[in-house]
C-alpha cells in the first residue's frame, strides 16, 4: 500500500508546520511521495512566496530593481532552514540555489522558471528535513509543445523514476517541456502534480492536507457551521466546484478519477479528524438527501418567444449557433412550449449583446425577445436525491417561505443536481432557506 501526500502552501508556511507535515508522515509508513506546495501565507496580510517571486519575475523583466522581494523570498526559506536546524551544510547548498535563481533573474528570466523555485526549494528543504531522497518534477512531469501536460510521456518516465526509489519528496506545481524548459501549471497546480504522482505509482489514496476540515456542505459565509462532506462522488464534486464550491484545482481530479484512486481532503492542523473522501462510487450513504449546495451570481436570461418555433427544426441550432458564433458560453437552456431562454454568464455577455440580438433577430425573426441581467443560479446537488421523492418540492417550498421568486429551475436527467435561478439579491437568502430546509436549523 502507497499513499501519496500533497501538502498545500499554508501547511509549510514555516518552520513550526513543517514539524506537522513531518509528524503526520511518520505517523504512516505508507506516506512514500510526498508533494509540497511553495510557503503560502502564515498571517492575514502575508504574502505567498510564489507572488513575490512573480513580483521579482516581473521586475527583472522590466529591467528593474527585484532585490527587495528577492530578498523576502531568501528570508522565508532561511527562517525555515535555521528553525529545522538543518546542517550548515545544507544552508551552503541552498545559498548556491538562491545564487543561481539571482543569476536567472538578471539574465532575461523565464517566468515559469521563476514561479516553479517556490516549489523546488522548498522540496529540496522538504527532502532534507524528513531525510527523503528528492526528485526534480522537471525530470518526471512533462508538458508537450502547446504547453498542455502530457500523460503519456509523464506516466512511463515518472512511474520507471517511482519504480527505483521507495520513497521521495517531488516538488508540486511544475514540469518541464520537450526543450527541457521549466513550465507551470495554473495557479493552485500542486493539486495537480500530486494527483499525476498518485496516478503514476497506482496509490491506494491521495491525500491532499490543506487548511481546512474538508469540503463543507455549504459557504460558511452564507450558513453557520455548515457540517463537512465525508463523502463525495467525483461526479458530485464536479457539479458544486463547478458553481463555485473551491476545494482543489479543477484538473486535479482527472488523474486520479482515471485510475480510480480516491482524493482524501485532510486538514494539517487537526490531523485526527477524517476529512472528505472523494471517490468514484460508494455505498455510504449521505447523510442528508442533499450532498452540498453552491451558486454563483451575475447571470444574464435571454427569452425568445415565437409562436409555433417547435415546428422549425433548426430553431434551437440557430439560436445557439448566434452566442456560439460570438464566443458566449451557455449555461442552460430552459425551454417553454412558444420560448426558449438561454442562460449566459453576464460578463462574457453584456460586450457583445448587441451582436448576438441582432444576430438573433436575423436568424430566427423572433416574435419578442426579453433580456433579464442580475440572475443568480444556485446548485443543490446529491446522489441522495435520486431515490427520495419530494426534493424538488422541498426545495420549492423553502423558497416559497422565504417569498423567493423562483426565475428559473432546471433539472437534470441524472437527478444528480437541481439548478434554481433567482435574482442575485436573493442568493444568500436562498441558499439558506434550502441548506436549513435539509439539514435543520
Ligand atoms: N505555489 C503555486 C501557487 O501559489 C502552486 C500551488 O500552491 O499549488 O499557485
């Protein structure tokens, strides 16, 4: 059995949580890969080592002074290696990396180069503190020349590299490409090495340790003491980080769910409690008929009303053809007997709404055509719901009571999720009336 242990930013902020990173990975011999993330941030207000050194990227592009960030940068680290107390040795060997890192930046440096050093240092102290052999992510993860991470070549090299060492500290958020070159992943893409890493030596789990009990059934912000979600169809996940809900990056869970690994969400600093399980079918069940609920504001509805559009076959391929054709992306769409409505996100809309109307009013000589902006989409999501009937007008009636207006409701054919539109100074309101209406108050 292998586990493959992904520790976020605020996990190895500083010297006092590398001690609990360590202590949780000797606390099972199965932990042998482990993937850190750069120092995040120990205080409100602090700053992510990996801002400051797009900070220092950015000026040194610009041929100006870095030497201030860069010296934030060389600080947070040697705070870290002196309260380890790590050999002196090993100091020697990191001032020749920030040496070489200084040299880069004054040479026309290379912003997926400069970002990745967050990573690699503090894999390199990783590796030293827990007495583990480290491996360059740029010698095992591979991006192809479009920049876009490559499987195939990532899966052979790195699964032979695993093969030879028992154990390892790999760097998270980085690569490199067929020349060689260090290239990133989007922001958060730690995420999404460790779940390549897990992929790669067939784990048992991946552990992703954040700062966080799990993923909660709702915002805290919006309902109190939310409980947290034990567990979680990679499915389920989808639905709610889709609207909103924020856990891990997004493209972490395709390695993973592919290879039929489960994701177990832990929380670095209550390392007893179990987290959230992400996994791909379970038995478990919820225990409310909901999973989680989630929403985003500021969508547009656009209702276009024709008598008799049922008869033309090509109505619905036409209209969406107009937003297709002015890159606005749909979000669903509702349909009536004589209207069909097309629901868009309102920034990617309102530049080119005149466009699309016209486009609109051109292809398909609508009868009339409404636009509403100010819409909010709320997501109620749950395998729970497809053997329970009455959700839908549990969720309606929580509504009701609250005098929400309902604007919009879709369901989808899985019964995995229900989608409710309301205006956007409902959201919170609503949110809450369908949280409190499943779990209690
Ligand atoms: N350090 C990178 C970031 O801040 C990647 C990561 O933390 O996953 O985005």
């Amino acid at each position: 059995m292998k586990k493959v242990v992904k520790f976020g930013g605020s996990s190895l902020a500083d010297a006092a949580q590398f001690r609990k990173v360590g202590d949780i990975i000797r606390a099972d011999e199965t932990r042998v890969y482990v993937v850190p993330s750069a120092p995040g941030k120990r205080f409100d207000g602090d700053v992510k080592v990996t801002d400051l050194l797009y900070r220092c990227h950015d000026l040194a592009a610009g041929g100006r002074d870095f030497s201030e960030p860069f010296a934030a940068v060389k600080e947070r680290y040697a705070d870290i290696v002196r309260e380890l107390e790590l050999s002196p040795d090993f100091m020697k060997s990191l001032e020749d990396e920030f040496q070489t890192i200084e040299e880069h930046l004054k040479q026309g440096p290379e912003r997926d180069y400069t970002a990745s050093r967050g990573e690699y240092l503090n894999g390199r102290i990783l590796a030293g503190y827990l007495g583990f052999p480290f491996l360059d992510a740029a010698e095992g993860i591979f991006f192809d020349t479009a920049g876009t991470f490559d499987a195939e070549r990532t899966n052979a090299v790195l699964s032979a590299r695993l093969e030879e060492m028992p154990r390892a500290v790999i760097p998270g958020f980085y690569g490199s490409g067929p020349d060689g070159r260090v290239r990133t992943f989007s922001r958060g893409g730690s995420d999404v090495t460790g779940s390549i890493v897990a992929s790669a030596c067939h784990a048992s789990v991946y552990e992703n340790w954040t700062d966080v009990p799990g993923l909660l059934m709702a915002d805290p912000h919006i309902v109190k003491d939310p409980p947290v979600i034990r567990s979680i169809t990679y499915r389920e996940l989808r639905e709610l980080a889709y609207m909103g809900a924020s856990v891990l990056h997004e493209d972490a869970v395709f390695p993973v769910k592919k290879a039929g690994i489960p994701i177990n969400i832990r929380d670095t600093n209550q390392p007893g409690d179990p987290g959230t399980w992400i996994v791909e079918n379970t038995a478990r069940r919820p225990p409310f008929t909901i999973t989680g609920i989630t929403g985003k504001k500021d969508f547009c509805s656009i209702m276009i009303a024709k008598d008799l559009m049922h008869s033309e076959l090509d109505f619905y391929r036409k209209v969406v053809q107009c937003f297709e054709e002015d890159g606005v992306p749909l979000e669903h769409l509702p349909s009536g007997i004589d209207t069909m409505t097309v629901v868009v996100p309102e920034s990617k809309f309102v530049e080119r709404e005149q466009h699309v109307l016209r486009r609109i009013a051109r292809s398909v000589g609508p009868e009339s055509v409404e636009v509403e902006a100010g819409l909010a989409l709320i997501a109620v999501v749950g395998r729970g719901m497809r053997a329970q009937s009455g959700t839908a007008a549990k969720i309606f009636s929580a509504l009701a009571e609250a005098r929400i207006n309902v604007r919009m409701i879709d369901q989808g054919a899985s019964e995995l999720n229900v989608i409710v539109g309301v205006l956007n100074e409902d959201f919170e309101r609503a949110i809450s009336a369908i949280y409190h209406a499943f779990v209690g108050l």
